[in-house]
C-alpha cells in the first residue's frame, strides 16, 4: 500500500504541476479570462493608478436641469455599460451626501454580479465645505461647516461597504482653491480629514491598501503663487497617498490666456493646422501646471505621484468661451485635447479623470448653453461627441442605450456639417 501510495502521490504532483505550467501560459498568453477576472479582483489602488489600462473618468448622471432628480438604478447601469464600453475602469464621482453615489457603487456591483467580466473601480469623493458655505451668511473660510462630519463618515460607510470597488477617498473637491469664495477651507481641515481617515486604515476600520489624497486644483497644490505655501500644505503632502491635481487650460483661454490663439507666424498655416497647434499650447498649458506642482513639492523634500483629477474641454459656450470670446468651446477643439492629454498621461505614466463623460444640464440652469453644461464626451441624450466617433465605427456602442437613445454620432455623423461651428482661436496680438 506504501508503494501505491507513493505512485499515486507522484502522479498527483505531475497533475498539479501540469495544471500551474498550463494555467500559467493560459493567463499569460491571455487566453483565460476568469483566470484574469480572478486576479483583477485584488487590485490595489497602487496597482490601478497610472496604469494605461485603467484610464479614469469624471462622471454624474444628472440628466435634468432639476438636480434634485436623482438618476435611477437602472439609467446609472445604462451608464456604467457605456463607459465600460468605452474602456473606461476607474470612475471618479462624490455627492456622498445624495443618492447618486452609493447608487453608482450598487449599480457597478449588480453589474459585476450579472457579468463576471465587468470591472469597475471608484475615486470617491466627500465634499467638504467651509462654515456658512451656500448661504446668505459670511462664509468663514477659518471654521469649517459641521456637515463635513456627514460627509466623511458616509465615505468610510461606503467604503467598508463596497471595499472591492472603492479604491481611494478624495476629501474635498476643489476646497482648498481661493477663488472658490462660496465655501474653500483653509489646508488644515482637509489635513484633519485625511489625517482621520489614515487613522482609520490603521486600526482596522478602512482597508490598509485604500488611498487617501485631496482632489484640487493645481494652485492649491502649491503650483500657484505663494499665499497657497502653507505649513499646512506641506503636512498635506506628507498626509496624502498621491496628490490629485486640477488643470483646466480651457477655463484659462478666459482667465489666464497668455497660452491661448494663433501666433502671427503661423498664418500661412490651414485653419485646421492652426487650431492644432493651439491646442499643443493648451496641452503645454496643462503639463506646465502639472510640472509646477511637482516642482513645489520637491522643493518640500518630498516625492508622491501625482495624478489628474480633473481636466476637460467644453463643446458649447454662450459665456466667456464662444463665438463673442476665446472660441474655444466646440467638439472639434475637445477632441483634439482629450487625444492629446490621453497620449502624454500614458506616455508620462499618470492616470487622469477626464472631465467629464456626459454633459450635466444642472451645472448652469440658467443658461441651456453654459459652457459648465457641456464638458461631456456624450450628450445627455446618449450622442457621442466626435472625440468618440471612432468607437461608434467601430461598433463598441453597440446594443447599449441612454434614456432609451441609442449610442450614435452628433451631426449624424457629418463632419462637414461639425467644422461649420468650430471658430478660429484669436490671433495672440488682437
């Protein structure tokens, strides 16, 4: 019996090593999809962030210029399918506050539940604001609001709820930026938040492999002038996992054009080179920003990564970027930067959250055409702006609908019809 056994024990190590030799070159060859499922189930947020094959978007399902209509279960799936579709793995949203984040979070559970190929991972988001902040009262920037308290705490709640899809907590969204009069906070609350949080994943009571970082932009990163060079930032910056950055060139066409138009040189240029090369400018606007804050927090004797946050291009403006302005919003303008920036984060190796998938109508409810109201790739209606008129061709949209509308081009399709709303930037010495 000793020696049968011994034959048997033999031949059961042969199966065994078989199997590990064969599942191994199953998975490497990429001809076995549970065996890859099986492992992108323990990514960490280490793993997933500057990672090419887990590009990151910004996302809200509002569909109404009434925000207060909550986006269903079954129009967040809708959603969630389409950016899936698209590539996209890593959603960034927060309004923990409101229905419309844990319905994201069950949303992609009930969609990995159904189809054990889905993979969708969360940036979660607690807004924080400052004393008074959205009232008729003084907002006192010093004191924060007591709702911050809420806001954290159904953070974590969501979290520990969902730990195989919520991969990092942003505390704050845009808090720290001084031009956000209504409601930013000075660093040491956000500080105090993520310094509360990174307790948490110490003892026990969040996930040790969770990332932690503040959502802002690239001035409040220290990438500004110095009012931002505060003693609290630099304990921020030892604080966080990674630094997430904003950066919208877009914005600053307005507010900080330097960058933007057509140099007198290039007249002898099309008009398709020229607005090309305009939007080099914008991208090189972006990197600079980004550059800026890496430089500031060398310059601390620190070394995190840095990501993007946000950054985006709006297609439509009746405000500062239209027609009457810097002629920025248009589709052909944001496919050209959404092409750009997506090439240099891959090849600088940094995720970015790009703002935003579908245009959001209750961002500017008094003005239909505010620019604020169309930074999406899709239309509210479902319609793929021309950033994304590959994909329709190449028929990833397929069978997938928003609001009962299938996935199809803007202006049908008809570039010619597309060029006829793009404007020429401005000439740098108008």
């Amino acid at each position: 019996m000793k020696s049968d056994s011994k034959i048997l024990l033999a031949l059961f190590m042969l199966l065994v090593m078989a199997g590990c030799t064969n599942s191994s070159k199953s998975t490497s060859e990429g001809d076995s999809e549970t065996q890859k499922t099986m492992s992108r189930k323990d990514l960490t947020a280490a793993e997933i962030l500057g990672n090419p094959a887990y590009p990151g978007i910004s996302f809200g399902g509002y569909r109404h210029s009434d925000h207060g209509i909550e986006p269903t279960l079954d129009e967040l799936k809708d959603d969630m399918r389409i950016l899936h579709a698209a590539g996209t793995r890593v959603v960034r949203t927060y309004k923990v506050h409101l229905p419309h984040a844990s319905n994201v979070l069950k949303a992609i559970s009930e969609l990995k539940a159904e189809d054990e190929s889905f993979e969708m991972y969360v940036m979660l988001g607690a807004w924080i604001d400052c004393k008074n902040a959205w009232t008729e009262l003084e907002p006192d920037h010093n004191v924060e609001s007591e709702a911050n308290k809420s806001q954290i705490d159904e953070a974590v709640r969501l979290a520990n709820q969902y730990p195989d899809i919520v991969k990092i907590l942003a505390v704050g969204n845009e808090s720290m930026v001084k031009w956000a009069a209504a409601y930013y906070v000075q660093p040491g609350v956000i500080l105090k938040w993520v310094n509360y949080l990174q307790g948490l994943k110490q003892s026990g009571d969040l996930p040790k492999d969770l990332w932690i970082t503040s959502s802002d932009n690239f001035a409040s990163w220290g990438g500004g002038g110095p009012e931002y060079h505060v003693e609290d930032l630099t304990k921020l910056y030892h604080a966080v996992d990674y630094v997430s950055m904003h950066t919208y060139p877009f914005l600053d066409s307005h507010y900080n054009p330097e960058f933007w138009g057509n140099l007198p040189g290039e007249a002898e240029l099309s008009d398709t080179e020229k607005i090309e090369a305009a939007m080099v400018r914008a991208r090189e606007f972006a990197v600079h920003e980004y550059e800026s804050v890496r430089a500031y927090m060398k310059s601390l004797g620190i070394d995190k990564p840095i990501h993007i946050g946000e950054t985006g291009w709006s297609t439509v403006s009746d405000d500062f970027f239209g027609a009457g302005g810097t002629r920025a919003a248009d589709e052909y303008k944001e496919a050209l930067y959404y092409r750009l920036m997506r090439e240099w984060s891959k090849e600088a190796g940094i995720s970015l959250f790009y703002f935003e998938a579908f245009d959001e109508p209750w961002k500017d409810q008094n003005s239909p055409d505010g620019s604020e109201n169309h930074f999406g790739l899709f239309t509210v209606e479902g319609k793929a702006k021309f950033a994304l008129w590959d994909m329709v061709d190449e028929g990833v949209f397929e069978g997938l609908t928003r609001n009962g509308n299938p996935i199809v081009k803007t202006f049908s399709g008809d570039r010619e019809a597309l060029m006829q709303t793009v404007s020429m930037p401005p000439v740098k010495n108008e």
